[in-house]
C-alpha cells in the first residue's frame, strides 16, 4: 500500500541524510511528497463553506504514479504518469465509465515527469509544469509542446499549476520550499505572493473565478492533506477533505462547478468534486471594482471607469451606469449612461464615463462612487462601490522635461522634501499597465528629475507612497541613450545605472550593451550618491550621478534630447511599482529604439526676476494659478531671435504668444488662457518655454477653473 511505503520512507529520512526534494529516492517509494507536512499543514479536515463540494464520481487509475490532471475541450481528461511511465493518458472525461482514449510519451521530462496541469481554452493551450521553474505548453491537438517557458524570480519545481482567463495569468508553488509565484503564460514577471513558509505542503493549483479562490491541494501524509481555499488576497480561508481522501497531486477546474483532484493512494484516483451552489438570482448586476480614479491621480484629465458582473442567470442589456465624484459635500462631477451590453450570466465587463473629469489642486482629496440602477435587479447590495482618490499633483507624459536646479541641490540622504526638488516637475511613473508585472495605482511611484551641469550632476527622487519598508534590493533603474540614437554603443553604458539598497545604498553603473545578455559589465559609480529612508513613513530615494565623458557617467550637454527608460521596483522578486514609459513592454526594456524621450533644458541664466547681466531671463506669470489671463514677463541682452510659447504637460505647443526678432530689454507677453485656435484650455498643468537664438528655459503656471 502507498501509504505505508510512505510511512517507510518517512522513518527512514529520519535516519538517513535527506537529498533534494526534486531528485526521485532510489528506494520504492512513488510518491512525491512532502515528509515534512504533519508538523507544518496549519488546517486539519474541517470546513465551514455555506456550499462544500462533494464527490461527483471517482476514476480509478492503473498506473505506478499518476501525478496530475486536468480537463481539455470539456470532453478529454489528461492525466500524467511519472517515474518509469512518463507519460501522459487520456481519458473520456464526459462518459460515465471513463475509459482510456489515448496516451503519447512526455517529451523532455525526466525523473518525475510532469507535474500539475492547467488549460486555457481560449486558445486550445495546456500548461505542464516540471522541474527547473519549467513548463511546457502543449496545442491540445498535438502531443509535442510547441513552447518550454522558464518562470522568472522562482527557483522550484512547477508542481503546482493555475491559469485564469480573467488575468490570463499563472500561479505556482513547490511545497514549503519555495514560494507561491504569479508569472505571465510566457514565464515573465515571476513574482512572490505568497512566502514559502507558508505553503505547507501545497502541490497542486487550481484557479476558482466564480467563487473567486484558489484550490490548493496538499501532498503530506494522509490525515495532513486537506485542500484548501486560498482566497485572491492569498489569504486560507477554508479546507476540506473527501471522504477516502489520502494525499494530494495536481488540481483543475472543470465547467466552473467541478473541481477535478488526482488523489495519490492505493489505487491513484482522480476525485471529481462538484461544488452545490445555490441557483443564481434572475438578474443581479453589480459594480465590483473603481478602475479610475484610482486612489491617487495626478493633474491630469480621468477617464472614470469602473468594472461590472452580472451574477444574474439572464443575459443583460441597456444596463444603467450613474458615477459621482464629491469634495466633501459638494458635488464636483455627475455623469450616468447605459451600457449597451450584452452581458452574458457570469461575465465581467468594464464601463467609462463621459466627459473626463479634471483632477482639482495637489492634495485635494475626493469620494467617488459608481452604481448600476437596474429596474429588474433583486440584489441590490452589490450594486454601489465607492473608494476616495487623492489628487497628487505629478502628471502622466510620454516626455520627461529635466529643469535646471535653483539656488541649492537636494541633499542626498533619502528624505524628499518640497523646497529642495521645487524646480521639478512631478512625473507619475506608475506602473499602470502592468508592464513590470502586477498593475499599480496611480501614485505608486512619483518622480522627480534636476541637473546641475555646472556641478556636474544629474540629480533623481523616487517617492513610493504604497511602500512603508524597506528590505534587501530595493531598487531603481534608469537607462539613458545619450546620442539618441536608439542603440547601444559597443563599449559604453551610456549612462545605464542600478540604484540599490543592499544592506546600505549604492549606484552601480551596468554596461547594457549590443551583445545583450552575453555582455554585461558593472561596478561602482565614482561619484554618484544615493540613499533610502522611512523617514517620511514610507520608501524615498534620492540619488545624484556625475555628468562626464566616462562610462559610469552622463556625457549629455544642455539641450540635450536622449532616450531614457526606468523602473523602480522592490526586493529581488520582480515586484514593480514604476514603469517609464507606458508603452515599453518588458520584452522591449532592452531596447532602447522604444523608449521614452527625455529633455535636458538648456541653460539660460535667471528665472526669478530681471537680471541686467543675464543674457535671457524668464519672470515667472503672474498671477501663477491662472483661471483667465495671465502676464509672462521676460528679458533679452540683446537683438535676438525669440519664441515664447505655452505647452502642456505632454510638452505639446498649445499657444504661441511671440515669434521673432526682439530688441533688447524687458518685455511682456499676456496669455488669456486659450489656444492658437482661440478655444479655452482645460484645467490642468501648463509650462512658459522661452527660446532666445536656440538657448532655451521653461516656468510652470498650475491652470485653475
């Protein structure tokens, strides 16, 4: 009996040096399990769920070692066969005797062999994961995989295997020996989510999207093998344990109402478990998630957006949307429509408003709430969702604008404070799209850009309010084209740097070059300076590096245009809270021909008032929070060749008030808040560029109702 070879084998790991946990014993064990598991599985066979699952069927397996399976195109069943089999069976999932179909050998697996299994419909895809963070994907109408996949930030074995078509995005684990991860279905952006002390002896995933949780199941001795439910918090919520239940394999979801368990025993079988809901209401729409704003924004326009599901058993149409956003008691945006639809029973979709909302001033906070109003809805307490939003005052660009320092630099020891970054504009940074890994909010990581080319510096801050530790690898990277040219010199780094804190803060230079990932250099930066702190109640970096020809050095000039990438992230598991730019996809970070576009404004002496020594001079507006009409004062030494403009936060030219020749001495320029077609400019943020003779400096005048 397994069981009692496995008790066998237990005795005898305690006499006995143990190997690693992925190379099959030489002894007559089969199961690959977990010893460990009766002093570390936390949860025993209890369960409180309103709707606990019960044995549909049962399949029988002859094999040595079934290890795991899961339902292909609602008729098929695959189930894989380790150790001296390797190989992975078919069964009839639909017919009441499941009988054998087929079968086909595993292709580059050994040892054993495949573990959890997951598929993805929408694509005819099955996920099988093995040893060294590897899975294959099989086409189900072929038998060879048509891609292997590494996952990133995980060192593991893929035993267990989940798949959502929601995120389209996969989970894993192995034992407590490694943590919970979520991945891309490439094996991208690996990332921890749940600790591997946490895991007991987790073997097998399964992704739950009606009732919103993982299945886990357990592979520890029997009496410690509970499944448990893992809420998408990552939280264990539950257990269960079926009757004739010993130890757990790999797990899958089927139809949305079974969930399909390999149990390893004497003989191996898998459990069909069916799941007794309650029948869904006729029609039950509701609101579950605020897409935008999220909980910060910057001064930017907002699109309101918020994301619905029809819990009901009827297909839904013409479904009204009300959004209201609140300052206080005062009501500062209003906006309902109808969502034409259709919205079949189960289904998610998402809703905007119309017309954008604009942002009021910097820490302005706000309560937004969203809600369907359907006649025919018999539930209405999932109806409404609200949420608040605070108002940063960063902006969201494709281009970032690096002014010239004030009176002082920043000191450099991790604390931002106002006056010292002053001369900036505050970039939002976010990762909004996910690019890194998981989608962050706005506000997740706020930016701030100075350079001091008498100094020689180019000064960085990167504030991360959601952040409130700060551990091991904690980090931000940028990477600077300097010639613009959209390619890396073969024997420079072209200013590509690694902002760290590892036991202490430090800048590395890198050299990310052509050759890339067969040639990387790295060392310390002379020079260059960061630090990091909790000083403010959550994670701030400042850091400063040298400007110069040398390779650990910026070789830019005022002027300069440069393609400029970054990202900050935290801890050494890929989680990012900073992507720039947007659009720049992980597979792309590399490549500098997609980056984003940064300027170095030129440097033209005084910004504050007339200077009679300054060549050219820039007054700041007056007044400086401008609702109708504003005054721009100015100062040229001599004749020149002038042009004042207005641009907006992208850095787009939104009105032009002089263009030409200009004799000497002061001037002024009013701007009546419009654009060179006349129209009135929405609220927002808006720069002064003066260009005298191709010398160049930029004001900022913040734009109110």
């Amino acid at each position: 009996m397994k069981t009692n070879a496995m008790l066998l084998c237990l005795m005898l790991g305690m006499a006995l040096a143990t190997g690693p946990a992925n190379v099959p014993s030489r002894t007559a064990v089969v199961n690959d399990v977990n010893t460990a598991a009766p002093a570390r599985a936390p949860y025993g066979s209890f369960c409180t769920m309103d709707d606990p699952p019960t044995k549909e069927w049962g399949k029988q397996l002859t094999t040595t070692y079934s290890i795991g399976v899961t339902p292909v195109q609602d008729t098929l069943m695959w189930v894989s066969c380790g150790q001296s089999e390797l190989r992975i069976d078919i069964y009839n999932i639909k017919d009441p005797a499941r009988p054998l179909v087929g079968s086909f050998p595993q292709t580059g697996t050994s040892g054993w062999g495949i573990r959890d299994m997951a598929w993805k419909a929408s694509t005819g895809e099955v996920f099988a994961g093995f040893d060294n963070q590897t899975y294959h994907v099989y086409d189900a109408d072929d038998t060879v995989p048509k891609n292997t996949y590494i996952v990133s930030g995980y060192l593991g074995t893929v035993r267990g295997f989940g798949y959502s078509p929601v995120e389209d995005s996969c989970w894993t684990c192995d034992f407590n020996t490694s943590p919970m991860a979520k991945f891309s279905i490439t094996g991208a952006n690996g990332h921890e989510v749940r600790s591997a002390a946490t895991m007991a002896s987790s073997y097998g995933i399964a992704v739950d999207t009606l009732r919103q949780c993982f299945w886990v199941t357990q592979a520890g001795v029997a009496g410690a093998s509970p499944t448990l439910k893992m809420n998408f918090s990552y939280n264990v919520v539950d257990s269960f344990n079926a009757a004739g239940w010993d130890m757990g394999g790999g797990c899958e979801m089927w139809r949305d109402t079974f969930l399909l368990q390999l149990g390893q025993s004497t003989p191996d079988e898998v459990f069909c478990m069916r799941f007794n809901l309650v029948p869904p209401p006729s029609h039950d729409v509701g609101v579950t998630a605020i897409i935008a704003p999220g909980s910060h924004v910057g001064s930017n326009a907002v699109t309101p957006a918020a994301k619905l599901k029809n819990f009901g058993a009827n297909m839904e149409n013409a479904i009204p949307m009300t959004c209201w956003i609140d300052s206080g008691a005062t009501r500062v945006y209003s906006a309902s429509a109808v969502r034409p639809g259709p919205l079949p029973p189960g289904a998610e979709g998402s809703f905007s408003f119309s017309p954008n909302w604009n942002p009021g001033p910097a820490g302005a906070t706000y309560s937004v709430t969203m809600f369907t109003a359907m006649g025919s809805d018999v539930n209405p307490g999932n109806d409404t969702c609200t949420g608040t939003t605070t108002v940063t005052g960063a902006v969201f660009s494709d281009t970032i604008r690096v002014h010239r320092l004030n009176s002082f630099a920043p000191t450099i020891d991790g604390n931002i404070t106002p006056e010292e970054w002053s001369a900036s504009i505050m970039y939002d940074i976010s990762d909004l799209a996910g690019r890194g890994g998981t989608p962050q909010p706005a506000g997740s990581n706020i930016a701030y850009y100075l350079y001091d080319f008498a100094a020689g510096f180019v000064y960085f801050a990167m504030d991360c309010p959601n952040r409130t530790s700060r551990v091991d690898w904690d980090q931000f990277g940028p990477f600077m084209d300097e010639d613009n040219d959209g390619k890396w010199s073969s024997d420079s780094s072209e200013g590509n740097h690694w902002v760290e804190f590892v036991g202490g803060d430090e800048v590395l230079y890198r050299a990310l070059l052509d050759t890339l990932p067969n040639t990387w250099e790295m060392g310390v930066a002379p020079s260059a300076m960061s630090a990091s702190s909790l000083v403010s109640g959550h994670l701030q970096f400042e850091a400063k590096i040298p400007i110069g020809a040398e390779k650990w050095q910026y070789n830019i000039n005022p002027g300069d245009t440069v393609h400029y990438f970054q990202y900050t992230a935290f801890d050494n598991l890929g989680t990012y809270a900073g992507w720039w730019p947007q659009s720049l996809t992980m597979a792309r970070w590399a490549n500098p021909r997609y980056y984003g576009r940064m300027i170095f404004d030129s440097i033209v002496q005084g910004v504050e008032g007339p200077n009679p020594k300054a060549p050219y001079a820039l007054y700041k507006a007056s007044p400086s929070l401008v609702r109708d009409r504003a005054s721009i004062g100015y100062y040229v030494g001599r004749q020149a060749n002038v042009e004042l403009g207005v641009y907006d936060a992208t850095g787009s030219l939104v009105k032009t008030l002089v263009r030409g020749m200009v004799t000497p001495g002061e001037r002024t320029a009013a701007w009546n808040r419009t654009d060179d077609r006349g129209r009135r400019v929405a609220d927002g943020t808006y720069f002064y560029r003066l260009v005298v003779d191709g010398e160049a400096v930029s004001g900022k005048a913040i734009v109110l109702k």
